[in-house]
C-alpha cells in the first residue's frame, strides 16, 4: 500500500498558538504542514503571508507545503523560498501563460513544485505539465474558505491525472477531507491529503491524521 503523506492546514488552527498547533499535527503523525495563502483577489478570503512563514518555519520539523492562492504567484516565489518554503503550489488558473515557467522556477530552487486546479477546470487542461510538476492538487471545495463540503464530482479528476502522469508524481486532494472523502480519493489514485477542520477540531488528532493514512 503507498504510503499517504497528510498536510494538515493550519487555516483551521488558532492563529494565537500556531506554533502549539504545529507541534500538535507533529506529534500527531502529520507529513507535511500546509500553509493556505490567500490576496483576497484570486479568491475572496485573505489569510497569511511570507512573513508568517517565515516565522512558523523555525519551529517547524516538517515540510511547510506552501499553497498559493494569488494572482500573479510569479512575483512571490523567491520571497516564499526564502521564508522557509519546502512545497510551492501555483494555480493554474491564475498563471494559464506562464505555468512551465513557474514551475521550472520554483524547482530551480531545489524545492518540490505543485500545481492546483479549482473545481471548474477540468484535468485535461494541465496533464502537459505533469513532467514538470512534482504535485498536482485537486481542489474538492471552491478555494478560499475552510469548513466547505467535499465536492465529490471533482474527485473524477484524480484517476485522469494518475493515468497520465508518471509514478512519482504525488496528487495531492484538498477540500472537505475526512476519514470517509480521504479514502474515496486514495482508492482513486491520490496520495496526499490536505485537512484543516476534520484534524483541528477532532478530540484526537493523532487518530484524525491516522484515519487519513488507512
């Protein structure tokens, strides 16, 4: 059985006590931590920045898996590299002409270069970069807010990206995850989980997290 890597996002953690939070979902089992960046114009919702990840990243023993959720991702990435940036995510829909050259770019770095779809466009549009992309995340939920309900006909995405993409290519899922969607996703080829609320909220984080590698 591939191993699934779980990201919990810290969009649903408390803002007051992330680095509590952090050492909560590592102590947990927790792969990566993932890091939700919104403007406020590619999506309605702003959350946090470089200089939050630049101040997470030292209490950090895991990946920061940084998603950006921004216009004109290009302008950013060497500012995100510097705080600390282990995984870069773009959207595609809000770098259509420039996509292989960010990617490129951000792998320059030595660091892993993901690709994310919203919910409207379909897989087709992106498997000419999946030679490029070290990941490719499926958005369940219309990116911008946590606490959303898993859209299940996204998840018809996954096994067209799995087919055409090489082995190692990770797809990651982000979107309503819980132990019931995580596991529609994982039998469907993904092998990455992002969860915000289903870990944050649970009463046992370690078992929340574990649910997800089952």
């Amino acid at each position: 059985m591939k191993k699934v890597i779980v990201s919990p996002s810290i969009l649903s953690a408390d803002f007051a006590n992330l680095e509590r939070d952090i050492e909560l979902i590592q102590e947990g089992g927790a792969d990566w931590v993932h890091v939700d960046v919104m403007d406020g114009h590619f999506v309605p919702n702003i959350t946090i920045g470089v200089p939050v990840v630049k101040a997470i990243k030292p209490v950090s023993k895991i990946p920061l898996d940084v998603h950006l959720m921004i216009e004109n991702p290009q302008n950013y990435i060497d500012d995100f590299v510097e705080a600390g940036a282990d995984i870069i995510t773009i959207h595609y829909e809000a770098a259509k002409d420039m996509t292989e050259d960010i990617l490129t770019h951000i792998k320059s770095h030595g660091i892993l270069a993901g690709l994310s779809i919203k919910p409207a466009t379909p897989a087709c549009e992106i498997l000419k970069y999946l030679l490029t992309a070290d990941m490719v995340l499926v958005m369940t939920v219309e990116p911008g807010f946590g606490g959303q309900a898993f859209m299940k006909d996204c998840s018809g995405k996954i096994p067209v990206i799995r087919q055409n993409a090489p082995e190692n290519l990770i797809i990651q899922v982000d979107g309503g995850i819980n132990k019931e969607t995580g596991k529609i996703c994982t039998e469907l080829g993904a092998n990455s989980l992002v969860a915000g609320s289903y870990i944050y909220k649970s009463d046992d984080i370690k078992a929340a997290i574990a649910s997800l590698k089952e």
